[in-house]
C-alpha cells in the first residue's frame, strides 16, 4: 500500500499530512512551532478541527506523551468576529456595504 | 458594564439545568447561547434516555429540551441567543458578541461553563471530499431539517453516537451499509446495537476506513482490518459503494474559554483529552468559574444536567442564595443520582476518570 500523506490535516489553512510531517522532521515539534510555520490551526475553526490530529502526529513521531504536546493555551478571541463587533457597545449604528 | 450574579454560558442540557437551579435559589441568571435556538443538542436526540425514572429514563430527548425551555420561561431566566461568548477577564468579566455585531461585557458574581464538546475529525485521503461528516452533522440533518446528507452510509465508530445516529439514518430511509469500529470490540449500549444489528446492518470490528474516493462527492470508501497495533493489513481491502460517511470517533470538550480565562488543565484521556481541574462542587481553579457538562470531561446529556443541577446549585450557595443545610441536602441527591448514571460496565470507567479529576491537587 504507497502511502498517501497529500491530503489536508488543516481543511482551513489547507495544510496536508506531508507538509506537517516535513515540518516535524525539521524539528518544529510543538503545535505552536508546527502553527507558525505552516498555518496549521489559524484558519476560520481555529484548530478545533486539527489541533488534537496534530498533537496526536507529533506525539507519535516524537515519542512525546500527548498530554505534553496538547494545546492549554487560547487566546481571546474564541471566536471569530468582524472588526466592527471589537468595538465595545459598536456595530450598532455601523452598517453593511 | 452590564451586571448579572450568574451568566452561564452555553443552554445546551448542562447550562438549562444550571441555570433553572441558580434561578430557583433565587439569583438572577442571564444565559447565553451562540446558536439561534436554545437547547444544545438535545433536540435531536428523538431516542428515549437511559437511567431510572429520576433520570427521565425512557423520556426522549426532545422532550426534555421543551420541558427545560418551558421552566426556564417560567422563572423568568434571561436568555441571549446569537451571543458569541468571546472572553473572560478578570475572573468575572464575560465578552459577549450579539448578533456578529456588537460586544457587550457582562460582570458577573460566578460564571458557568457549560459549552459542550466538538466532534473528532478523522483524516484519511479523500475525508474532504463532500459527503463526508461527523456522526452528529448527520443526526442534525435528518432529525432537525429533515434532510437525508446521502442514501449509501459508511459510519465509522460503533460508540453510542455512531449507533444512535446509525439507527436513526436507518428510520430516516437511508441505507446503512457498514458500521467499521477500530476496536477489537463493539463500543456502544448493547440495546441500540443489537438494534442495528438486528435491521442487518454489517459491523466490522478492528477495521478503519482507509481511503474516500469520488470527484465532487463520495463515490465510494476502502476501508481495512487493523493488526493489533492498529496498523493496516495488506490485502484486507473492502471497497463499498457508499456516497456518505459518517465519522462517530468520540468529542472533546470545548474548552477555549476556559484555558483562556486561565482554568489550571488536566489530561483525562477517558474523557475528551484536556479539561479543566475542577472540585466536586464543579468549581474550577477560578473560584468564581464553575462548569457543567461535557466541558468537564465528555459524558451524556443525562450526566450533563445533573452536573448542571450540581453546578448551578454551588453557584447559588457560594452567592449565599441557600443556606448550607439546604444546599448540603440538593447537592448530595444529585450526586447521588450522577453514581447511579455513572455505574456498570460503561459507567464505572467515567465515575473513575471524574474522581481522578476531582481528586487530583491543584498545582
């Protein structure tokens, strides 16, 4: 069976297994090394959808335990929110177009 | 700066019991949900619950949203749907998005966590193609907007939700054509298996899908057996004609606003990964944040109410809203009621995970 590693870990960012793997290889083995380097995670979802694929990719590979390589850290935010919507008690009187 | 004693944050089945038990003490609630209609996932879950009568045992799931909706009316609770909870500062002030438009902060004397859990995503070539889902995108298709996502299922896990919705997707007139489980064993309650089982649904232990293959959609899917190191056998390769495949392999708890206001984490592999430490009265390491629910570690919505129950009840008792007699005597009957949901084969294993948590000292 040829492996097949070119299809996406990251759908948002459009990040495939090969690219996170490369990645590890060259020593990045944190998700947030893996996050800046390839955009793995930044996407719309947030890595809600990969972080936990990722984390389970580079325990593997390193042999690290994965609650050492499981994200704890989230940054305000936790949700994604036009610019407009920032603004404390804004967007109110803002419009569309 | 808007001003509440209690905001919980989530109205799936944990925050509505939440809410409902800080109300009926007496505080004043505000509950908050991102999603257009309250009740989490409980409006689709058309099975009737297990447990014992107190439990609501053999009430469907739907049901109790509408009588929980109807309570919560009843007592007046302040809801906001459409409100993104963004943000926690300071321990006790919540950044609120309503509508995608406008931030609203909201203090609060305590807040409740008790925003659920996300489904795994499983990757495979092929898994973004459409027509490949989670289990509960699936169930959320048939028994909430009536919609079959295809006619040829593949699901994969055979935990309760891979078998409910396998069920369900058998009722809604789709065809399920394999049920695949990575385990060497069957991973859901015998009565909803035996169920599928019995409509001739074939299961397919230590097996895993490989491989989706279509152009614009799922045409078909490979799927293997697994050695038991979970590494796929050369030459035991099935190809099924299936245009849907449902990915049922387990939630982890939605914890970002938690780990972000800066609840202490704990790894609780049994139940969805990381979540936070928190003590038997459902208070994290942040003594004004409590939890209830899957965010505590992934349970079902029968264990998410009565942490609900337990939740909104400290909530109450630590604002002095009942006096320790009171809430000695409501939190100990719901406790109990939780030992009696989490027992037997399946329960013991949770009851053992929670205590560790529970157990564990913080720092």
């Amino acid at each position: 069976m040829a492996e097949d590693k070119d299809f996406f870990i990251c759908r948002c960012e459009e990040v495939t297994l090969r690219e996170i793997e490369q990645v590890i290889d060259e020593g990045y083995d944190t998700l947030d090394d893996v996050k800046r380097i390839t955009r793995a995670g930044m996407g719309l979802c947030q890595g809600r959808s990969c972080s936990k694929v990722i984390a389970r990719i580079i325990s593997q590979k390193t042999g690290k335990p994965i609650e050492e390589v499981l994200q704890v850290s989230y940054r305000f935010p936790v949700r994604t929110e036009k610019m407009k919507a920032l603004e404390q008690g804004g967007g109110s009187d803002a419009t569309d177009n | 700066m808007e001003e509440r004693e209690v905001v919980v944050i989530g109205a799936g089945p944990a925050g509505l019991s939440a809410a409902l038990e800080a109300a009926r003490a007496g505080a004043h609630v505000l509950l908050v949900d991102e999603n257009s209609k309250p009740g989490g996932q409980l409006f689709k879950q058309i099975h009737k619950f297990f447990g014992s009568h107190e439990h609501r045992a053999g009430v469907r799931g739907i049901d109790i949203g509408t009588q929980l909706l109807e309570e919560a009316e009843r007592l007046d609770i302040e809801v906001w749907l459409d409100a993104e909870a963004c943000g926690i500062f300071n321990t006790t002030d919540v950044w609120i998005v309503r509508n995608k438009e406008k931030s609203v902060t909201v203090r609060a004397k305590r807040i409740i966590l008790a925003t659920g859990a996300v489904e795994n995503s499983v990757n495979f070539p092929g898994w973004s193609l459409p027509g490949v889902m989670g289990a509960g995108a699936a169930q959320t298709m048939i028994n909430l907007h009536r919609v079959l996502p295809g006619q040829k299922i593949l699901m994969v896990g055979s935990g309760n939700v891979g078998i409910i919705v396998s069920y369900q997707l058998l009722q809604a007139g789709a065809d399920v054509k394999a049920v695949v489980e990575a385990a060497p064993r069957l991973g859901g309650y015998g009565v909803h298996t035996a169920k599928v089982r019995r409509a001739g649904v074939p299961f397919y232990t230590s097996h895993t899908v490989l491989e989706a293959r279509g152009t614009d959609h799922v045409e078909s899917a490979t799927i293997v057996q697994l050695d038991d190191k979970w590494k796929p056998i050369p030459g035991t390769e099935k190809e099924l004609d299936v245009d849907t495949i449902c990915i049922a392999a387990g939630l982890t708890p939605l914890v970002e606003l938690a780990f972000a206001a800066g609840c202490e984490p704990l790894y609780s592999p049994l139940l969805g990964g990381m979540v936070p430490w928190h003590d038997r009265s459902m208070a994290t390491s942040i003594p004004t944040i409590y939890l209830a629910g899957d965010i505590s570690g992934v349970e079902e919505a029968s264990t998410a109410m009565e942490e609900g129950r337990m939740a909104g009840l400290s909530a109450a008792y630590s604002l002095g809203y009942v006096d320790r007699e009171t809430y000695a005597v409501g939190f100990d009957a719901a406790e109990k009621r939780m030992l009696a949901l989490r027992s037997g084969m399946f329960g013991q294993k949770r009851r053992d995970a929670k205590a560790a948590i529970v157990g564990h000292s913080r720092g």
